[in-house]
C-alpha cells in the first residue's frame, strides 16, 4: 500500500517536471537548462527509491574539462546514478532512438539534446559522432555503455566501438567508471525499486593521444581494465561504506536539497 502511495507520487510530480523540462528544450540549443531540471526528475526517483549513493574517485576530474565518461551497465537506475555521482558536469548520453517514443523519459532526453542512434542505419552512427563532437565544444562530456546493452549477470559484456572513436576524434580523455550494486536494485526486467547502495568508482583518465582506428582496441582493453578492477558482483552493503573513507556517502536528504 505504501509503495503504491509512493508511486501516486512520483506521478503526480513527473509529468509537471516532464512538461517543463521538454518546454525548457524547446529554447536551449544543447538542453543544458533542461538538463538541470531533469536533475529534479531523477533525484526523485533516486530518494523515493530509498537508493544511497557512495561515490569514489571524484579527486580525478575536473568538472571545468570534458570527458567521455565509459561506464558498465547493468540497470535502468545507471542513468540516475550518473546524473547525481557526477552532478557538477552537463551530461549527454549515446543511447539507442527507440528510448525517444518512452513517456516523459524519451521526450525529456529529447528536450535535454541527448544523442541517439538508430542501430538499423549505420550512417546515423557517422551524424550521432558529429552531434557528440558539437556538445563537447559546447562544454558538454559524454557517457557511452560501451557494451551496448546491460548486462543480466553483472559481468562485463564484449566493448563496441563507436565510443572509443568519439573519444580518439574529440582528443578528449577517456574516464572509466564502475557502478556496483544498481543490479540488485532494479534487475534486467524488473519496475520496482528495492532500496540501498550504489557504488561509484571512477577511475583516473586515460588520454587518448596517438589513438586512431587501428589501434582502438588496445585502448578499450585499457578501459576495460579499469572498470573491471572495481567490479564485483555481491551487493554493496553499509559495512563496506563505513570500511571505506575515501568515498563520498550521497544521502537521501543530500539528493533532495540537489533537486532544489
């Protein structure tokens, strides 16, 4: 009964904030102003998800550069995670056209100036490149699921490409970053958010200097490692993140005054 209140909620309060972020799109050349609204959206699903973040690595970057961050993928809630565990930089993701026809969702990644595909048309992939390029001089970074889809058993799945040429014909750097625990929380196929922690490692930037077409594999075996470092595939519980110092704890109260 409570979870359904909930929900009540959360409806009530994501089509207003759907309806102006997707006004705000309509005047904002590269979404940067929907982009911070939509920060409202999923900070909401986050704190009404009862999700804590623990953050680490954050002393890598600089949120005055521009990176394209490659992350595992594992759940649907990665999307808000990364919106919050990188709060201070505007984000864009490379993600498939189909996500455009989702209620709300698609129409506000449409509003925040988002970069889709549509895998059935290679050529798109050539015109998503150049949109990437154009957010990034707009000081814009990118986050690409190098595996293209998520992963049902949290393993790591085989990396494509398409990002790894972005990254080489941007020169921006490469910054690994690996989320645990967004699997348990909201499994491949499920709607209902359990509750609990989600890790976030990010890992030190890997210039992409020298880097060309040919030898793009070397440099997503260097990605690759990084992430798989930090991976794990047990839930990440409070022990852990009171073990660990050197991570940030995101709280539920943190995120609301965030959405404000």
């Amino acid at each position: 009964m409570f979870y359904l209140l909930k929900l009540s909620v959360f409806m009530l309060i994501t089509v207003p904030a759907a309806v102006l972020t997707i006004f705000l799109g309509l005047f904002d050349r590269h979404g940067k102003v929907a982009y911070r609204a939509s920060q409202i959206w999923t900070a909401l699903i986050l704190r009404m998800g009862g999700v804590v973040l623990r953050v680490g690595g954050g002393e890598h970057i600089d949120s005055r550069q521009q990176y394209v961050f490659m992350v595992n993928h594992q759940s649907n809630l990665d999307i808000p995670v990364l919106v919050h565990s990188l709060v201070s930089f505007q984000l864009r993701w490379i993600a498939k056209r189909e996500l455009l026809w989702i209620p709300f969702f698609g129409w506000a990644m449409w509003a925040s100036r988002h970069i889709t595909i549509d895998r059935a048309d290679p050529l798109t992939a050539v015109k998503s490149l150049k949109r990437a390029k154009e957010r990034m001089a707009a000081g814009i970074s990118i986050v690409v699921f190098p595996e293209g889809t998520r992963s049902r058993d949290g393993k790591l799945l085989r990396f494509k490409k398409g990002g790894f040429l972005l990254a080489a014909q941007a020169n921006r750097p490469i910054v690994p970053v690996t989320i645990n625990g967004s699997r348990q929380i909201l499994p491949v196929g499920a709607w209902r958010l359990r509750g609990g922690i989600v890790e976030v490692i990010i890992s030190e930037p890997i210039a992409v200097d020298g880097f060309g077409p040919g030898t793009l594999r070397h440099l997503s075996n260097q990605v690759r490692q990084a992430i798989e470092k930090h991976l794990r595939s047990e839930p990440v519980d409070s022990a852990s993140v009171a073990a660990n110092s050197g991570h940030s704890i995101i709280t539920n109260r943190q995120l609301e005054k965030r959405s404000i």
